[in-house]
C-alpha cells in the first residue's frame, strides 16, 4: 500500500511538473484542437466547391440540362463562357474545370453516331482534379443516359444497380479523418509526453534527487507512465466530445466508454514505449529522432492512412506486433461500425500482452541505465 502511494505521489508531481510547462501544454492543446481539425478537414479527399464552366455550342435542351446537372457543395455554379476561351481561363486560375459541348451534339448522339465531350482540367491541383474527372464524367455519364432512355435511345434491359455504402452513407471524409487524426495524436503525444518528462529529469539533474529518497526505479517509471497516460486519456476525452462532436458533427455509432477503455489500453503500451525509448536516448535530441523512426512507421503501418490489406503479406505479418495496429481496428469498429466489446476483445488482449512484454522490457532497461 505504501509503494501505491509513493506511486500516485510522483505522479502527481508529473501532472503538476507538465502544468508549469508552457511548451508541452501548448502542443497538447494544439494536438487535441486545431490538430485534428486542420487534418479532417484540410486534405481533400473529395471534390469541395470545385469552379466549373460551361463552353456550349450545341445550346439544345440536353447540353442545357448537362450544365444544370452540377451542384453545390462538389461544384459551384455553373459559368457559361465563350466557346475557345476555356484554356486561357484556367491560365488565369478562374477554373479548375471547363467542359466544351461541341456544336450538333444532341443531334449526332439521336443518330447514333458517337459524339464527344471534351473536359479541360487544371491539374496543377492534384486530388481536385483526379477524383473531380471522375465526378464529371459519371454525372454526364448520368444525364446522357437518362436522355437516351428518355428519347428511347436505348433498350430497356430491366436490371437496375443499387449501391449502398455501409458506415458513412455519405462518404464524408472529414468523418473518417477527423478520427483517424484523433487516434493519430494520441499516439504522437503520449509517447513524446511521458519520454520528455524522463529526458526532463535526466538532463536536470532531478532523478539523482528521486533515487537518493526510499523510492525504487520502477515506482519512478510507474509514476510517470500513469500520470501521462491520465492527461492524455482526458484530452482525447475532451478532445472526441467537444472537438469531434461538437465541431466536425462526427457522429460515434458505437460506446464512447468502449472507445476510451481502449484507449486507455492502448496509452499503457504508449507510454511503456515513450520510457524504453527515453531510457535508450541520452538527449532531448536524441529522443526526437527515435520517435520519428518508431512512431512515424507506426502510424504508417496501423491502418489508418491505407488498409491493412493492402500492404505486403510479410509485412501485413510483422504489423500483428504493433500496438498501433490493434488500437486502430478496435477504434474504427466502435467509432465506425457500432462493435462491442464481443467483437474488439482480441485487439484489447493483443494491445495488453504487447504492453505487458514492453514494459517489461522498460522496466529492466531503466533499472539497468540507473544502476
């Protein structure tokens, strides 16, 4: 009982040791606020207020209805321009798109003969104008074929196809993003948090202070593993209900406890890894550099930019050793798919046996570099 008091004691110093510390403070702040704003809602992974214009020269009522067909939030309304202006337009940066209908254009599509649309895009804005093309040419695809069996165009073969997308109907990127970013800071900070508070020590001279006291290393390692994993574990709530929620409109389906628990698990293999890699570095410097060639794979490799699936079968194998990768797909089937405890249980169990082995490992590591 003495030891979990000593324990809860030293953390508390940490707590209080990271409230004096502006520079900390103010990238957890930022990391659980604008960080992940920014993130969900800075890259685009769809077309957003993209500028279109209209070169008709056929003006019939299917060119007419072509240029009607595009709506906001993916477009802006509709510009009708002259016909051969479109490319010095888009030199002047007004659009990112032009679409030209030649002139006969109904006519030619009424006899059969195959006519063409051409579409200008400015490439220079690279993921507006890979997804966009592919917009524009499903929508023209669209009311093309609506007009054709209209005018009787076409046959009627009877079968329709219906699609549905399960966990984001919408398919709202910030949706995705906004949580992915989210999980993406816990791990940054926890690991940086509890390995600067040990640089921290280290390089004032204050855990020769601690060692000279009636404490043992591992309640010094122990004290600081609880306390950043508690301020992180709070930020990220803070974090899911004002700023995911509150701000983006991020819908969760599942438990948001069943989310926090695992997160909790996760902030335990955390904040192990942020004590063997401050006991491994010798400098504040030093530290900064492991977190990089560590955590930045990590984050690579759990699942959150690109599946799992698709990464090589060997690699998909070495994955399975990574905390990241576990937290992350227990995260996304609450957060996403409404998953219970009955579905994510063997993420926990491999997070807590990954933790338990790294802490170990942690643990005999700091003793050793103190002794």
């Amino acid at each position: 009982m003495q030891r979990l008091v000593i324990i809860f004691w030293l953390g508390l110093k940490e707590i209080i040791s990271l409230r004096h510390d502006w520079v900390m403070m103010a990238l957890l702040v930022w990391s659980f606020t604008l960080a992940p704003v920014m993130e969900a809602t800075g890259v685009a992974n769809s077309v957003n207020n993209a500028s279109i214009a209209f070169a008709d020269e056929d003006n019939s009522p299917l060119s007419r209805a072509l240029a009607t067909a595009f709506f906001p939030p993916e477009f802006q309304p509709v510009v009708q321009i002259a016909p051969g202006t479109g490319p010095d337009l888009m030199d002047q940066g007004k659009f990112l798109f032009v679409v030209a209908v030649p002139p006969g254009f109904e006519k030619d599509l009424r006899a059969g003969r195959g006519p063409e649309i051409q579409v200008l895009i400015d490439a220079t804005a690279m993921e507006q104008a890979g997804i966009g093309a592919s917009y524009i040419s499903s929508i023209l695809g669209t009311e093309i074929s609506r007009f054709a069996a209209g005018a009787d165009l076409t046959e009627n073969t009877g079968v329709g196809l219906i699609l549905q997308s399960a966990f984001n109907p919408n398919r709202d990127t910030v949706r995705f993003a906004g949580i992915v970013a989210l999980i993406g800071q816990i791990m940054w900070l926890t690991t940086i948090l509890t390995g600067a508070a040990m640089i921290r020590e280290r390089e004032h001279g204050t855990i020769e202070h601690l060692l000279a006291m009636p404490i043992a290393p591992f309640d010094i390692a122990v004290a600081k593993i609880w306390s950043n994993a508690a301020v992180v574990l709070m930020a990220a709530a803070l974090s899911l209900t004002f700023v995911m929620q509150g701000a983006l409109g991020i819908e969760i389906a599942g438990s948001k406890t069943l989310f926090l628990f695992g997160t909790a698990l996760f902030l335990f293999t955390a904040t192990a890894m942020g004590v063997f890699l401050a006991t491994i570095a010798r400098s504040m410097a030093q530290f900064a550099l492991l977190v990089m060639l560590v955590v930045l794979p990590m984050l690579m490799l759990s699942g959150g930019e690109t599946p799992v699936e698709g990464q090589p079968p060997w690699l998909q194998a070495g994955t399975l050793f990574l905390p990241s990768r576990h937290y992350m797909a227990a995260s996304q089937a609450v957060v996403f798919k409404g998953a219970g405890f009955d579905v994510i249980w063997p993420e926990l169990l491999w997070m807590g046996v990954l933790g338990a082995l790294l802490l170990s490992a942690s643990l005999v590591l700091f003793r050793r570099s103190v002794d």
